[in-house]
C-alpha cells in the first residue's frame, strides 16, 4: 500500500468527484482510477459505490476516510520527527529530481557546485515530475529541479516557492544512424506508412511536452505507438535498437549523437522540437520554516551568479 492512495482517497472524498481530485493530484483520470481500484484490492473492499452517481463512499470508505486521515498524520508525523533527529540533515541538502533530469543535469550540476561553492553532501529522490513536487509541498526535500514550459507549468505558488532557471534544454526527435551516419528514420513520414512510435507514458510530463510538438507541427505527424514507458532512458535504450523514432532531452543523447549512434529525426526542422526551462525551486523561508542554512547558502550563491555583471557589487581596492 502506498500513502499516496491516502492522499488520493481523502481527496475523492472531500471532492466528491473522480475528475476534480485527479485535477488536484496532477495526474489523468484514468490513472487515478486505476489508483484508487488498488487500494480497495488491497483492503479486499470496496470504497466506492460504483452503481451510483455522483460518486458516493460506501460504509466502508466511511470508516475507512476516517482512520486514513489518522494513518496519515501519524505517518507524517514520524516522518518529520526522524529527519530532525538524523545526524547529518542541517549539513545534507535533499533534492527532488524527475528521473531524466537526475541522469543527465544532476552529476555534472554538483561537480559544478563543489568547484564553485563548497563540497556538497546531498540526498537525491529521483522521482517523477508529479511526485517531486509533491516532494517540496509536502517538505520531503529542500530543493527541486524540474522541467518547466509556459503550457505545461509546475502549479507552484511564486509567493511561498523561489525559482531559478538554471538552464534550457530542447527535446527532438531522434532516430538510430544507418550505415552512412545518417537517421534512419525521417519525420513526419505518410500516412499509409507511418512511423514506430516510441513513446512515454500519458502521465510522463515529458509526453505532454511531444502532445504539444504534435499537436503544433504545421505538418501532421504520422506515427504509430510501437512501446511505451514512462522513463526516457528506456525510449533512447529502444531507439539505439532501431526500434523507432523517440522523442528525447538533448542533454540525454549527446555521447549517442556525437557517436553518430543516434541522429536527429527532424530533419532539421525546428517545429519537431520544443525548449523547455530546467529550475530549480525551494520553500521561501519564513520564521515558521526557516530551513537550513546550506540550502540558504548555496541559493545565495546561485542567485548572485544570475545577476548581471554590471550589477553586482564591485569591491573597492581599500577592501580587497
């Protein structure tokens, strides 16, 4: 059993609606379905009156809304008083990271760090985008890095959350090389034969990111779904198979590219790619929460290096 089918449960029926509370826990209907289904197979119950609508809670759901609401606080409870009491948590920065981002910009971004900062000890939760910022809001880490574009925004509130773009990163096409070092594979392909798919998962926020290329490309794609997984590094293992075209984090492919493993499927055309943001986010500090003074440190740090340099304070030669 996971706690996030608490979660998910309380809401349904504080909501009273599948498709609100699936809006409020950032994921489809579909999966949150499938979610609450698991957690009735595994009390052996049902929690929800199916034969009715609207959605109504059973006799058991009932009982059952009540001692999750319980579990729940006790478990967070427990949570909170074991990381104040872990020995090394004011000197560990806890970082909440979507699986990608964790593979391709983390090790590089901490070496970065300890040349430019201090050495750094870190906790990292490589997670979806979904689960990482449920990371921050429900305080299970001091830093999130994430993708962000303006049609698929992180729903943070700018007034409790700081932000900081750190980067930018395209996501394309890419296809396997043949012989002569070129893709095999070409976009947009036809319609009486289109091309193997591989693609993420309906709740991947790397899948809404190629619906959007898709669904602005001023020339129709023609491509057909060949496998599936939420996890970017699978598409890319795939696509060094020759299994199909895969839509990819330009950071996630540069050794494959570079090799000529891999080649853009593109063909060059920018309306088959779209830019996405990589920011870092953390709870603003307040006298409630102040959080630790590292996290406080190193965003200093971070923040100062955006400035521009005519910014910044110069240093009178007296005090050098």
């Amino acid at each position: 059993m996971e706690t996030k089918w608490l979660e998910d449960f309380i809401s349904l029926v504080e909501t009273n609606s599948f498709s609100r509370s699936a809006q409020l826990r950032h994921v489809t209907q579909p999966a949150f379905s499938r979610r609450i289904q698991s957690l009735e197979n595994w009390l052996g119950m049902d929690l929800i009156d199916r034969t009715s609508y609207p959605t109504r809670v059973t006799p058991a759901g009932l009982v059952f809304y009540e001692q999750a609401l319980e579990m729940l606080s006790q478990i967070n409870g427990v949570r909170e008083l074991l990381r104040g009491k872990r020995a090394a948590a004011q000197n560990s920065i806890d970082l909440a990271v979507p699986h990608t981002l964790s593979l391709t910009f983390i090790p590089k971004w901490i070496t970065q760090l300890e040349e430019e900062f201090a050495p750094i000890n870190s906790r990292l939760m490589a997670l979806n985008v979904h689960d990482a910022v449920l990371q921050l809001v429900e305080g299970g880490c001091d830093l999130l890095l994430c993708y962000h574009h303006p049609r698929q925004p992180v729903q943070l509130d700018p007034g409790r959350y700081d932000m900081l773009v750190l980067g930018r990163e395209a996501l394309r096409a890419y296809a396997r090389c043949d012989k002569a070092k070129q893709p095999e594979l070409v976009l947009p392909g036809r319609k009486t034969s289109p091309l193997p798919f591989l693609s993420y998962t309906t709740n991947a926020y790397l899948g809404r990111m190629v619906d959007l290329i898709v669904s602005d490309a001023k020339q129709a794609l023609h491509l057909e779904t060949h496998y599936e997984t939420d996890m970017a590094e699978g598409l890319k293992m795939m696509a060094l198979e020759g299994r199909g075209i895969a839509f990819l984090p330009e950071s996630a492919v540069t050794r494959e590219v570079k090799q000529k493993l891999l080649a853009p499927a593109g063909d060059g055309r920018s309306e088959f790619e779209i830019e996405m943001e990589i920011r870092l986010y953390r709870e603003r500090p307040s006298a409630a929460r102040p959080g630790k003074a590292i996290v406080a440190r190193l965003w200093e740090h971070l923040a100062e290096k955006q400035k521009p340099a005519s910014s910044k304070r110069r240093v009178p030669a007296s005090d050098r």
